[in-house]
C-alpha cells in the first residue's frame, strides 16, 4: 500500500493540489484577518502596531526608510508571493490554461472587463476628485486565495469549470495588477540601479538560453534583482515576477509535476509557503484596521465606499456581463456543467479583493495613514459583501443536470473501486487460510 502511495503521488495532479492548497490556505487567510481585526479593536491594538511599526532595523534605501517587519513583509516576504504569482503566469502562457488563444479567450475578457467596471465605479462615487483619484485601482484585483476558500467550503456544489475559471480569471487578473503596480504606482526612477536590474536579468536570461537547470543560481541572482528593484524606485515586489520569467520551463503536457522542469520544481516548493505563511501573514499585518470612532457616515466616505462598490458591484457587472455577451455573440462557449446563476455567483466571489488591494491601497496613499485605512474599510466590507453573497449563491441554487450526472458517476466509480478491493482482500484472506 506504501508504496503505491508513493507512486500515485508522482501522478497527482498539479492543478488539483493548487486547487486544494490555495482553498486551505484562503481560509487560514480569513482566520488571520479576522484576528487582526479584533486584535485592531481590542486593548492589544498599541502593542500590534508597535510590533509591526516601531520597531526598526537597517535603512536598505532612502525612500523606505528603517526597515521594519510591516516593511520586511510587504516589500520582502510579498517578493516570494510575486515569484509563485509569476511562475503561474509563465506555467499558464507556456504550458497551461493559457496557451492558446482559444483558451484565453473567455477569461481574458472576463478579467480585462472585472478589471475595468470597479476602476469606473470607484471614479464615478469619488467623484473625480484628485485627492483620492490615486486609489482607482484599489478594487480592481481579485484574491484568489480568499475566493479559494470560500469555494472550498462549498464542497461539490462547485462545479469543476466554475472553479478552473476562477482561478484562470485569478491569473489573467495577477497580470494586470502587476502591470498597474509597474506603471502607475512607481515614482523617482533611479536610472542606475534599473540599468542594474536589467544586467541581473540579461544573467539569468544567458542562463536559461544556455539550459542551466540547476535552480540555485537562479535564487542568487533573484536576490539581487530585489535589492536592483528596491533601489531603483520601482516596487520591490515586481522582482518577484521578473526572475519568474526567467525561470527555465519544459513543457509537460499531462504530467504537471515533471520532476526535471525548474520552473515546476520551485513552484511546487514555494507553494505552501505562499499559501500558509506569506499571504496569511501579509493579511494578519495589513488588515488591522481600528474602527474607533468610525460611524456610518466614516464607513460610506468617498474612498470606502467606492472600494466597497467596485468590489461588489463592479466585478458582478464585468465579469458576469462580459461572460454573458461573450456566449451570445458566439466569442466563447458557456462554461461546463455550470448555470448562469453560478456563474453570477463566481462573478460575485471575484469581488473578493483582499490581498492585492490591501496591498494596492498602501501603495496609493503613501504616508496618508487616514485614507490608508478608509482603502482598508472599503476593501473588507466589498470583500465580505461578495463572499457572502457568492456563497450564498452557490449553497442554495440549482446544480446542472450534467453536473449531478458526473458527480454521480464519480460516486459509483468510488463505489465499484471499493468493491474490487474488498474482493481482493477477501481472495488474499482464502488463500492465507489455505
């Protein structure tokens, strides 16, 4: 039994441990939220910001200043999150969901529209205003860990397709988060140190054009590239994705977890990092947000309540309208096996904007601690919104019929299984009597 164990694991699929690690990790990512939150609003809050904010170390660049463990995460431990984001995008567009244009049709437009309608929606509740004008990409991103796992908690009453578009959607909406962090929210370029980072990533790209498979230098110079990043004024988090685009790849269709390809190597190994200590960490350090004093009139300013409303209403109207006009003008085929009410539901669920807007917000509002966490109101209760009603949804609504029908096909393939096997052991145990 052993060791067929051990021979199964080598076959596993890659997507359904992502599946399975990225919905267990989302819920870890709830609880530490939710802990921060009460922590936040508790007699403990003077001692959670001390830890997170006064306590300093070395000066890595100017514009930071002394680093401290919110700094160490959010510009250091977050480089890890945008490595593993990166070798998603590059497994995807070289080998995945996304390698062809027919496959990335659907949630290319699904993302580029979930993208668009919050942005808009944000604009339109703020009113222009050129204060706040900084924060319109707040609500753009989805967080796919946290949509993860509410899908988690839904059993088999989400359909495969639904979650596979989910996280297809996920991907395509990592790269233009990462786009908007490059192009908008960096300032006070240092021409050197970018001059820098390019030589680092011309190494690397050698490396790979000569088929050096060893990953340790890579990591080396990955290390490099970050501080190259840090000092250049871009944000530092970007080297993440860069050095993921370096990383060699061997296409291995059908077997995801190919042990001779780098790039499968380092993802798998980063994996349960990211899911169970980065990004719940990221979520315990960023969502901690006092509510002392804040009333109805606080929680509904400008800036929260468009972040809440792009979130909510906006990814409802993009995803979902874009995803329907696409079907009925033929662009794209209806997903499998799913409704149009769950699809409405998965719509919802991908206004769930914790991570990168959490983490959007910071960089929009430098140093304005006010609008800073008015961006973290809008965040939480968009983001709850929409898991509460994604959720909903999918517990009460309709399966499709060819849902039901593969899901009791699986249970009866279980079934037979588990006959043959006890047959087996009842033949082992007549011929040990024997």
């Amino acid at each position: 039994m052993g060791a067929q164990g051990h021979a199964g694991d080598g076959h596993r699929s890659a997507l359904r441990e992502f599946l399975n690690s990225e919905a267990a990790g989302g819920i870890i990512l709830i609880l530490s939220a939710a802990i921060a939150m009460v922590i936040a609003n508790s007699p403990l809050y003077d001692l959670y910001h001390h830890v997170l904010h006064d306590i300093q170390g070395p000066v890595l660049t100017a514009k930071l200043g002394p680093m401290t463990p919110h700094l160490w995460i959010n510009d250091g431990l977050m480089v890890i999150f945008f490595l593993y984001v990166g070798l998603e995008i590059k497994r995807e567009l070289v080998d995945g969901r996304l390698s062809t244009w027919d496959k990335r049709r659907l949630p290319v437009i699904a993302a580029i529209a979930g993208m668009a309608a919050p942005a808009i929606i944000y604009l339109i509740e703020t009113g222009g205003d050129p204060a706040v004008l900084n924060g319109w990409a707040i609500p753009a991103a989805t967080d796919i860990a946290f949509a993860m796992g509410v899908l988690a908690l839904l059993g088999k009453r989400a359909p495969t397709s639904l979650k596979l578009f989910l996280v297809t959607v996920a991907i395509v909406d990592d790269m233009g988060a990462v786009a908007i962090i490059a192009l908008f929210y960096t300032e006070g370029l240092a021409p050197l140190w970018l001059g820098a980072a390019a030589g680092v990533m011309a190494v690397m790209y050698g490396l790979n054009r000569a088929r050096v498979m060893n990953l340790i230098p890579y990591l080396i110079l990955t290390v490099i590239l970050w501080y190259a990043i840090l000092q250049s004024g871009v944000h530092a988090t970007i080297a993440g994705v860069l050095a993921a685009f370096m990383i060699p790849i061997i296409k291995t269709p059908g077997t995801p977890d190919a042990h001779d390809s780098p790039l499968h190597r380092l993802e798998h190994a980063i994996a349960p990092w990211s899911s169970f200590l980065i990004i719940p960490l990221f979520g315990f350090a960023n969502a901690g947000v006092s509510l002392e004093g804040v009333g109805l009139s606080e929680a509904f300013a400008p800036v929260p309540l468009g972040i809440a409303s792009g979130l909510f209403l906006g990814k409802q109207i993009g995803i979902f309208g874009s995803v329907w006009l696409a079907v009925k003008l033929g662009i794209a085929s209806k997903l499998r096996g799913a409704t149009w009410l769950q699809i409405y539901a998965v719509a919802a669920l991908c206004g769930i904007g914790f991570t990168m807007s959490l983490f959007i917000g910071a960089l929009a509002f430098p140093g304005n601690a006010l609008l800073i966490d008015e961006a973290k109101i809008g965040v939480i209760m968009g983001s709850v919104v929409s898991a509460l009603l994604g959720y909903t949804i999918l517990r009460v609504c309709p399966l499709h019929p060819l849902h039901i029908k593969e899901e009791l096909e699986q249970e009866e393939e279980v079934r037979t299984d588990g006959d043959v096997e006890s047959l087996e052991c009842d033949d082992d145990e007549e011929a040990v009597r024997a």
